[in-house]
C-alpha cells in the first residue's frame, strides 16, 4: 500500500511540475509574440519627421544602417530602413 501512496504522490507531483512549466512556456511566448508585433518599420524620412515632431522619446542608431525608436503616444518600436 506505500508503494501505491508514493507512486501517485509521485505522479502528481509530475503532474503539477509539467502545469507549471507548461504555463511558463506559454507566458513566455504569448510576451515574445506580443513584443514582436509592436515594432513597426518606417521609412527613414518618416522617422526623422516623428522625431522632430516630438513623437520619438529615445532614437538608437546601429552600424548595420538600422535606427529603432520609441514612440511616446504607443510605446511602439519604431524601425526605419
């Protein structure tokens, strides 16, 4: 009779391990699909206009030609090409 205690102590022991990093996987990507729907790609020009309108609160410029931004009104990320 311990045997059979132990064993489905055991079973939802997995049980609950597996829920919980079953919902940790599901946070995660549901946040990483999220994010990546907030970027935005603009032409360079209509960044620059955003940024002088005052739209952009942070501008950061890459050596590989890239420049994200971050709108004010949204907080979207901006990418301009």
């Amino acid at each position: 009779m311990a045997t059979t205690k132990s064993s489905s102590s055991k079973q939802l022991l997995w049980n609950v391990l597996y829920l919980i990093g079953a919902m940790i996987v599901l946070v995660t990507v549901s946040s990483l699909w999220r994010e990546a729907q907030l970027v935005q790609v603009v032409p360079y020009t209509e960044l620059e206009q955003a940024l002088a309108a005052g739209h952009i609160e942070r501008v950061v410029v890459s050596d590989r030609e890239h420049c994200r931004g971050t709108s004010r009104r949204r907080r979207q990320m901006v990418s301009a090409y």
